[in-house]
C-alpha cells in the first residue's frame, strides 16, 4: 500500500454536498474505522476520517456484527453532512457475509432495527445496463419478467401474444407495456410498487403528499391489486411525513370564507413567509394564491421590498401570465384583511404550511437553498388535489394533468382521459 501525508499536494479537499459521495467503513477485533470521501473532477479525495471504540458489550459479538455496526456508526457520526447531499451515496465495506444481510428473512435484535432502513441496490450488476436496473425508469422496470412472474398477468400476456383479445387489456406494440384500461399494469412486485411510490411520494416533484393525494397521483398512470392499501400503508409509514407535517384538525367555532370567484385569476390572495435563513440575498416569500381553482405561485424576495418593487414582481409573476385581477386580498389598506385572524385570508395561510413543509424536507443542512425548491413546491402543490374542486389546480386551469416522468401514454388514451377529466371538471366546479 501507499501512504500519503496530510501535506500532500491534493490530500486537502473541502465538503461539496453536490458532489458524489462514499463513506468507507472496516472494523477489527478492538475498533471501528471509517473513512468520508468524494469524487471531483481531478479523482477522489478524502474529507474526514475518524474511529470508535466499541462498548464491552459490543466487542463481543460476531466480525459480521462488527462490520454492520462500523456502517451504522459512520451514519450516525456523518448524519448531518450525508442529510444535505443531493444525490445518494454509497457505503464500502470489505466483509463478503454482510451481502447476506440485505436478503436475510431472519435477524437478531441488534440487527432488526437496521435493517428496517434498508434500501435495494439501484447500482447494475456488471454487464447489466443501468436503465432496466433504475427503479425510477418505470417502463423498463414492468417491461421486464416480473410480468410474466406474475400468475394473473402471464396468462393474459400469453393469449394476447397469440392474438387473442382480452376485455380491458391490450398491449402496446412499441414499448411492449401491458395496458389495464388507460393504465400501466404494474406486477405484484413489491419491489415495482415501491419504486412507483419513492418517485409519486417522496420525489420533490410531488412533495410527501397525503394518502388520498398520492392515492390519486399513482392513480393518473399505473394500476394493480390492492394499490389502495399499499399506498395508505406507505404513506402511514413514512418518517418524513411524521417528522414534518403538523396535525391538522377542524377549526373550532363559526368559520365564514370569502365569496367565491367567478371564475380563475380573477381574485387572489397574497401573503409573506419572512425571517427565513439567507438564500441566495432573499430571506422572504412572496404567496400568491388564485382563490378560484387554488392555484399558487411562490415568489422568492425581501421584506424590505417597497411597493413599487411589489407591483414589478406581481407584473413579471401574474400579471404578465394570467391578466389583472379584480381583486387582490392582503394585508394593505387598498383590501384590507385583520391581522392574526386567518378565517379572513386563511387560505394562504394554510398554503404558507404547506410550503414550509416542504422546505424543511428537502432543503440542504444549512437551510441555504430554499430558494432553489421553490419552483419543484410550487409545481408539487399545484399537482396535488383541493378538497374544495376535488381536482388539482393545474387541471382546474388547463383541464389536463401535467406528464412529469417517462410513463408511456398513447394518443388515444390521453385523449379519452381528457375527455373524461373535463366532464368531470365541469361537474366538480359548479356552483351552488
């Protein structure tokens, strides 16, 4: 082996959250190792290293507990730093008998709650090709044999292939994809399943929405048996979500909302989430809420903002997409709403939640960012559907769900969910 001294030139290198990262970890008889690392353009480059000495209890287990517990204990001392990076990183260890461990039925109580975080290897094998080995390419994932694994699908897979017809079912000729209606027929495959819901729940497109709203995400484009309590359950489970999200409940008393709009852009509300960590020179937000379908828009600023720099971001953000309202609800003389009583602009109150919410699940560990998670929180918001229209504000506004993942959808189903949609549009937003 070579050494190489701290002085060397290189040796040095600073955290860069953005970079790929891998934490090398080994364990001995006596001690734990560990070694936090990442890639640049000019090679890798260690960032820390550190070591532990195992309680007595702990050194008298098994090599392979060891080897397991140097992994959680890296976690644990690294936390922090591997919360903030933006991609994920990999763990190297050198004991041949912890590939067991990932498919093991039976653990033992030091091991069970660990494994319980674990996560499939989304890295091909050698000689595999990526795509069809990446979860979050969906039609190469249900274009593999899970479907002919599947008892139910392989008979129906077997009669269209003779060219038999199968009431409900046809299969795309192109992207070889079995069709459930105007659905993706996903396998029994939990592994497919749970891929499907890592990027329609936790992705920052959709923003850990709740049961009912993913319910209705996943709902746009796959279909399978028992998808309804496999989603609940998912969701139920979630850390993120429990860690993040407030309780929410029935406001007590007499509650009296605003009229409602004639119709979209024509009356808004705004509000500010201010005192926020620096990012990028804004530490405040600008909501704008369209009381008609919902729909909002989230505008990084400053509270020291004049009214003449207020009036140029509602033209560059409002104005110049949806037209002049006639009427716009804030906390300013010209529409004046009472302050600390949110029954009079409460829904942007509960928008300002449901974007800080968001922000502390996905912004980096020194709260920095934020402002680059706008966009993706504006788009999963306006994806996720209203109780009041029972439809999201992007379909209220363009009668069409948005296509943000490569789901293959034919012409003609999309034109039949565009049909179905807009009669359903209609129905949901008709007045009392």
């Amino acid at each position: 082996s070579q050494s190489v001294s701290p002085t060397q030139r290189g040796f040095h290198h600073c955290s860069n959250p953005s970079l790929p990262t891998i934490v090398e970890t080994d364990a001995s008889h006596y001690s734990l190792g560990g070694v936090l690392s990442q890639f640049s353009d000019s090679g890798k480059h260690p960032i820390e290293f550190d070591s532990h000495k195992p309680i007595p209890e702990e050194l008298n287990s098994e090599i392979h507990h060891k080897e397991l517990l140097g992994i959680v204990w890296a976690l644990k001392h690294w936390r922090a730093f591997l919360l903030s990076l933006s991609s994920p990183f990999e763990v190297l260890t050198n004991h041949s008998s912890l590939q067991y461990f990932m498919s093991s039925k039976v653990l033992t109580c030091p091991t069970l709650p660990d494994a319980l975080s674990r996560q499939d290897n989304v890295y091909p094998e050698r000689g595999e090709d990526f795509i069809s080995k990446n979860p979050m390419s969906f039609q190469h994932l249900i274009k593999q044999q899970a479907l002919w694994q599947d008892s139910q699908y392989r008979s129906i897979l077997q009669e269209l292939g003779k060219g038999e017809s199968i009431q409900d079912y046809s299969l795309d000729s192109s992207s070889q994809i079995l069709l459930f209606k105007d659905w993706v027929a996903v396998p029994n495959d939990p592994t497919i399943q749970l891929s499907i819901l890592q990027k329609r729940h936790d992705s920052p497109l959709d923003g850990h929405p709740g049961q009912e709203k993913t319910l209705k995400i996943v709902k746009q484009d796959f279909h399978w048996s028992g998808m309804t309590q496999f989603i609940k359950d998912y969701v139920s489970s979630c850390q993120q979500c429990s860690r993040n999200k407030n309780i929410n409940h029935k406001k007590f008393g007499l509650l009296k909302p605003l009229p409602i709009p004639n119709g979209p852009w024509i009356c808004l509300s705004m509000d500010f989430i201010t005192q926020l960590p620096l990012s990028n020179s804004f530490d405040s937000i600008l909501v704008i809420v369209n009381r008609f379908s919902k729909m909002a828009g989230f505008i990084p600023t400053m509270p020291s903002i004049t009214s003449l720099d207020l009036a140029h971001l509602f033209i560059k953000n409002i104005f110049s997409k949806h037209g002049l309202p006639s009427s716009i609800k804030l906390n300013i003389p010209r529409d004046l709403s009472t302050a600390y009583h949110p029954e009079t602009n409460g829904k942007t109150e509960r928008v300002n939640q449901i974007l800080e919410q968001y922000l502390w699940m996905y912004v980096g560990y020194h709260q920095d960012d934020w402002n680059t998670w706008l966009p993706l929180a504006e788009f999963a918001y306006n994806n996720s559907d209203h109780s009041s229209t029972k439809q999201s504000p992007f379909f209220t506004v363009y009668g069409r769900d948005p296509q943000f993942d490569s789901v293959h959808i034919t012409q003609e189903s999309y034109q039949k969910k565009y049909n179905q949609y807009s009669k359903m549009s209609r129905e949901n937003l008709k007045f009392p």
